[in-house]
C-alpha cells in the first residue's frame, strides 16, 4: 500500500532563494518516507543521515531489478523424525560498497514504499523457486517465507502467491508464510482478512517471534495460525536460567492445547536440542541442526550427500 507524503520547509527570512527552499522541502518529503511519517518538516542537523538512508533506499531498487539480492536456507527439523521438513528463506545483501547490509536495516528502508511490494514479490518467486528446485532433487521438504505488516495492507497479496504457486508448482501445504508477532498483533484493517485469504489457497501461517511482542490469548484463538515460533532469546538461556526454561515449557504448552505446531529457534547444542526434545517441542531450528546457506550448498549437503 502506498501512502501520500508531505514534506515540509520554512524559510527562515534570511535567504529568499526559492530553489533552496523547493530543495529543503523536498529533503523533508524523502525524509517522510525513511521514517515512515505522513509529514515531516525539514531539519538540517538529520540530513546526513537521510542521505544515507535515501542512498540506501535508491541502491536497495537497483539490487532487486539487477540481482544483487540471494536468499540462504536455514533447515528446519522434526524432533521425532529428525528429519528435514521445511527451510526458512532468509535474505542477503551484500552492497557492492557498504559490504553485507542487515536484513532488518535494508526491509526497514522498503517498509512503507513501493520498494516493499517489489522486495517480498522478489523473495516469494525466488523462495518458490528454489523451494521447486531442492524438492525436484529429492529433499521433501517445504519453505518459510518472511513477510511484512505491509504485506497484509496489499490488496493483491492473494493472487500474487497464487500466480507464484502455479508457476513453481509448490504444493500450498507447503508453504509456510511467517509473521512476526507485532505484526500479526498490529490488527490494521484488511490484515485478517488477507491471513483468512492467503489460508484459503491452503497456505500455512506462523507467527514468528512468539513471546517478545504482546499476544494475547484471546487474539490468538482468532488467528488462522499454524504454527507459533519461540524466538531465540528465551532458547538461547533456557538451560542456564530457570525462568526462561518455565518459559519456554509454557509456550510449548500453550502452542499445543491450540493445536498449533511450535518451533525453537536458536538452538545451538545438544544439551538444549534434547531439552526441548523432552518438553514436546515439535521441530527445532538453528545453527545446532543447519546454519542457513545458499541453494546450491544446501543441495549439495542433504541431497548429494
């Protein structure tokens, strides 16, 4: 969804010049828009840093039309099985100037632009693609894919997934899409509707990041969710520290009186992988089990192995 910016300049009475003025205003307008504000009034001590933030956003539009962007693919296993069911597609950037750039740093610049529609557009075809080439090979297994609050405001949502669907062949029950808890919780209009839409195609819903936002029970039993994933910060320390164990133990157990699948991230050794194990944690994520890694490296690892 795309929103109607202004940006705003004073003239200060000592210089009339109405080029520098139009400019400053304008400065304020692509300001607007790296914070993500309706109207910003033009202030010359934050331009630097907008600048930065503008040249980010510019070099982020060339990396998504020329390629420069790749997804890893992190595995994800069934404590009973202990095999491989799906991957979580987490993507890179790595600017051919500023060196690798944080997911979190680059989807915050796209949040709130068209850059944003093109970028989660990018990641759902290459992610189904991929998902098409590394199931073609023999590794039965489907693909997580990250989207945005934003995500859910665009109207076209459903049928770009579905046109991404019949052209990769992904079976939809193995598709996974991921939300972060503040996302799903933010409940702007038209988001439910669209998590109802995407599950109509047969898509799963996870929300990710489970316990660092402010769920509540009574929202959750609204939400056509699947799975739940317990973020790292409480994994990470659960063996260490009671509280974050008595935690963990009881999103587990929320997760499941719902009926819904529950996820560990972070998991980094035995000792918390058999943990988990013990307390009816159904599939386990993190360097323990599978660093993410590119697609022709995870190929070569669980399939050609």
């Amino acid at each position: 969804m795309l929103f109607t910016r202004i940006g705003i300049a004073f003239n200060d009475l000592c210089n009339n010049e109405l080029n520098l003025l139009l400019g400053n205003a304008g400065s304020a307008l692509q300001q607007a828009k790296f914070e993500h504000n309706l109207i910003k009034v033009y202030e010359k001590e934050e331009e630097d840093t907008i600048l930065l933030g503008i040249d980010l956003w510019s070099d982020l539009g060339h990396a998504i039309e020329e390629g420069e962007l790749i997804l890893y693919y992190q595995p994800q296993i069934d404590v009973v099985t202990e095999k491989i069911i799906s991957t979580e597609a987490l993507i890179r950037w790595n600017h051919p100037q500023r060196g690798l750039i944080q997911p979190d740093q680059f989807i915050k610049l796209a949040e709130g632009t068209e850059l944003m529609g093109k970028l989660t557009l990018w990641v759902l075809n290459t992610a189904l693609r991929h998902c098409a080439s590394y199931r073609n090979a023999g590794l039965d297994a489907g693909v997580s894919i990250n989207f945005s609050a934003d995500n859910l405001l665009d109207p076209e949502l459903p049928d770009l997934v579905m046109q991404g669907i019949e052209i990769w062949k992904v079976p939809p029950d193995k598709i996974m899409i991921e939300l972060t808890e503040s996302a799903i919780m933010e409940d702007k209009p038209g988001s439910l509707e669209s998590l109802h839409e995407l599950k109509a195609l047969g898509l799963k819903l996870a929300m990710d990041d489970f316990g660092t936002g402010f769920s509540s029970t009574a929202r959750l039993l609204n939400l056509p969710l699947d799975e739940i994933k317990i973020d790292m910060m409480f994994v990470k320390d659960m063996l260490t520290s009671p509280t974050h164990e008595r935690i963990v133990d009881s999103m587990i157990s929320l997760g499941h009186q719902l009926n819904l699948i529950v996820v560990a991230e972070g998991v980094e050794d035995d000792q918390t992988y058999e943990r988990l194990k013990q307390l009816g944690c159904d599939v386990i994520q993190g360097y323990f089990v599978g660093r993410p890694v590119p697609l022709t490296e995870l190929i070569q690892r669980v399939v050609l192995k």
